[in-house]
C-alpha cells in the first residue's frame, strides 16, 4: 500500500505538525509580504484587471479562475471593512494556498513513508526554493497550479487502493478540471491518469506473483501472459471496472471543463461559435471566436519556442537554477558548480543542488530495477509526469523559473522515493549512518536555500507596511 496507516502518535504528530507549517509559513511570509513585481509585470497586470473587474479582462483563458478568485476575495474583505490595497489581497490569495499545500505535502509524504524528518526537511526544501517562494508572496499564476497539481498527483496514485473507485473518480475529475480552470497546460497530466487507471493493477499483481512463487522470470512471465490471456476472454483487451472508473473520471472532468469555459466564454465574455463574425479581443485577430479564445496563447507567438534553437539546455539550466535560487549572485559573484571548491560561498549553494540531481537522477536510472520493485506503478507515474512537464517547459518558456514550479514536483517526489528508499535499503547496522547523511544533506541545502534567498531576494523586497507582524487593515 502506498499510503500506510497512522497509529494514535503518529496521527497526533501529522496533524500538529501540519498545522505549524501552515502557520509558520502563512505568518512568516505575510510579516515580510514582498513588494517585488516580476520581470514582465504579470503582477500588475492581474492586479489591474481584479480592480478593472471586466469580463474580457478578468477570464484569463489560460487560467480563467485566477483573477476571478482574487476578485471575490477582494470585494469580500471591502465587504468586511478593508480599505487596502487589491494587491495585497492578492497576494494573501496566494500565500493561503502555498501554506496549505506544504501542510497538505508533509501529510501525505509521512503518510507514504512513516519517517518524519525526511517528510519536513523535504517541505521544508520545497518552501524556501526561490521559485516556490517568492511566487508564494507575489501575485502570480504558478504556485496555484502547481501546489494543486502535485497535490493530484499524490491523490491519483492512491488510486488503486481506494474501495470506492467510481466516486474517487469523481473526486479525481472534478479536482482535475478545477485545476485547469488556474492553468490550461494542466491538461496534460491526463496522460499520468490515463496510465494510473490501465497500468496500476497490472503491474501491482505482477509484482505480487513474483513475490508468492519461486518461479524464474521467463516462467512468471509466461504464467501471467497466460493468467491474462484468460482474463482476456471475459474483458477483450482491458479491465473493464477501471474503464468505466476512467470514464467516469473522465465524462466528470469534461463536463466542467466544458461548462465553465462555455459559461464564461459565451454568457460572460459574449464570445460567437461564427467564426466569420469574429473581431479582435485585447489587440489579436479573431480572438471573440469561441475555439481561437480557447487557445489564445498559442496564438501570440511569444510562448512554443523552446526548441527553435541549439541554446535549449542553456534556458533550461537558467531555468531550473532561478527555480532554486534568486539573484544569481552572491558578493558581487555569480552563483555557479563548482566542486573543487564545495564549500566556497558563491558555490556551495549550487553544488549542494548539483548532489541532488545527480543522486536523484542517477538512482532513477541505476536503481531503476530496484526502485519499480519498491514503489511499481507509482515509480513509472512520477517518471511520465517528470517526463511530459520536463517535455512542454523546455518547449513553452524553457529560462523563465515561472514554467518549473510545476515539473520540479516530479523531481521532489522522485528525490524522496530515492532517499527513502536508500534509508529502508541500509541494514540494521548501516540505517542509523544513511538516516544521518540523509537528514544532515536535507537540512544544510534547506539551510541554504532559506539564507541565499533570505538575503539575497526576500528580505531586500520587503513590503515596510506589513514588517511588525501588523494586522492588515
């Protein structure tokens, strides 16, 4: 089972400690709220439009509930006597969402690995990564998306163990398409979903069947190549409970997709399906037809372009480095690898990052054997899902940091099943040095990060308003 069973202390410390980490980041952040605008004024942008509260304006067809959210949460707390700043509230939007996500994180990775401080130094590593956390703090659309779409992903994988498959599958649609409704590039994920609900079962009683005979492996091959050729006979090429749970999943996940775009397309915006009546909307041609406002931003001409040259790798590893830290400077040097001088300040940082890939990435590939045989399907899940978000950020806007909050989850998740792996891999004897090495290397790099970032980024674009722990008036 991927999610194990809490007893009464284990419950008691999941629940206490969820609920601090909330705190802690929501009251932390919010006591140096940041006054920083990003480098392509996305920010203001938002903000002019919650204020503006026009509806060609507001829905965003590439995240149409983002301002609208940020707009009802505005004009309920002017309801409530705030006389502030839209931006603020904003902001607050935003931090709400990434406090409870790394609540919600740390639960469920305790609850995958029953190993408490490889859950919190692992949140801990998430929240204070630049990327993560200053779109915590800034009125911008990726932590949202992001937190929702990890948060999916650790519910998708539940699947196969739930009891109640066709109502999980309710759950799992209608989380699905409220998750693109904050970012349409969402969509993709089905492709992990697709495989969860085909694949899992399979691979599960594979894994099963080798665990229970003594057969060799060219013999349980045949045994369950013939087990299914019988299964066969009564479902033509599938299970048919799981085809009609990812119907289900899938015929609730189109219903609201549709309908929302259709309520906020057509009666909303007042969009046409003529597309010979089509005008222009916000300056691009044909944009009022239906089917062109529903893909607008593919059609600017600015996003898509990551493979148009031989300088991919280069924006990715701008990219993902931004990701990790903001500025790329420390004293006046450029943060760099360098693992002659590991511990040299304007090295240690990225070096430490560097360790991580390289264990992370290495394992995946070495211990790949290993690793499918300790987690099975949910091994291959985080792989597709590294692999098709990896795939679009280096294709949409592979240097912008916005576009690896997302893919990055992949990669946490995929860290944690190494080093939890490594811990339940050591003996007896060994555990207690792997456990030390493991927690000691988590701790240092979120160390790291919180100070590079602390002094580099935050604490210079504190908002002086809000540094005293003041209520928001």
């Amino acid at each position: 089972m991927i999610y194990k069973k809490f007893n009464r202390l284990e419950r008691f410390a999941a629940i206490t400690t969820a609920v601090l980490i909330f705190l802690f980041y929501l009251f932390f952040n919010f006591n140096y709220l940041s006054k920083w605008i990003d480098e392509k004024g996305d920010c203001n942008t938002y903000d002019y439009y919650v204020r503006l509260g026009i509806p060609k304006y507001l829905f965003n067809p590439h995240h149409i509930a983002f301002d609208w959210l940020g707009e009802r949460m505005y004009h309920a707390a002017k309801g409530n006597g705030y006389t502030g700043r839209a931006m603020t509230v904003l902001q607050m939007r935003n931090l709400l969402v990434s406090s409870i996500a790394l609540a919600i994180l740390f639960w469920l990775l305790y609850k995958i690995s029953k190993k408490y401080l490889l859950s919190i130094l692992l949140v801990a590593c998430i929240a204070f990564t630049a990327a993560y956390w200053m779109y915590s703090q800034i009125n911008d659309t990726p932590i949202i998306h992001s937190t929702m779409l990890a948060i999916l992903f650790l519910a998708a994988i539940a699947f196969p163990q739930v009891r109640h498959r066709h109502l999980y599958s309710i759950f799992l649609g209608m989380f699905h398409a409220n998750l693109i409704f904050f970012h349409q590039s969402d969509l993709i994920f089905m492709i992990v979903i697709f495989f969860i609900y085909f694949f899992a079962d399979r691979m599960l009683e594979f894994a099963q069947s080798e665990l229970n005979t003594s057969q060799t492996f060219s013999e349980m091959r045949s045994l369950y190549l013939n087990k299914n050729k019988i299964r066969l006979q009564h479902y033509p090429s599938i299970n048919i409970a799981n085809f009609k749970a990812f119907v289900i999943y899938f015929v609730t996940f189109c219903i609201i997709v549709a309908a929302a775009y259709y309520y906020v397309g057509i009666v909303k915006i007042g969009l046409t399906f003529d597309k010979s009546a089509a005008t222009k909307l916000n300056g691009i041609q044909g944009a009022t037809y239906f089917f062109n406002w529903l893909i607008l931003y593919t059609k600017i001409d600015y996003w898509g372009k990551g493979f148009s040259d031989m300088s991919t790798l280069e924006k990715v590893f701008q990219g993902i480095s931004t990701y990790f830290y903001q500025p790329q400077k420390f004293g006046g040097q450029p943060l760099c690898f360098d693992f002659a001088h590991f511990i040299a300040p304007q090295h240690i940082l990225p070096n430490m990052v560097g360790v991580l890939f390289i264990v992370t990435l290495g394992s995946t590939v070495i211990l790949a054997r290993p690793l499918y045989r300790k987690y099975n399907y949910i091994f291959i899940a985080d792989l597709l899902f590294m692999a098709i978000y990896a795939v679009f950020s280096m294709w949409w806007e592979p240097d912008y940091r916005e576009f690896w909050v997302a893919p990055m989850f992949s990669f946490w998740f995929m860290a944690f099943f190494v080093l939890n792996f490594f811990i339940d891999r050591a003996g007896t004897a060994l555990r207690p040095i792997m456990k030390l090495t493991v927690y000691t290397f988590l701790l240092t790099l979120g160390g790291l990060l919180f100070y590079f970032n602390w002094v580099g980024f935050i604490y210079p674009n504190v908002t002086h308003q809000f540094s005293k722990f003041e209520i928001m008036r």
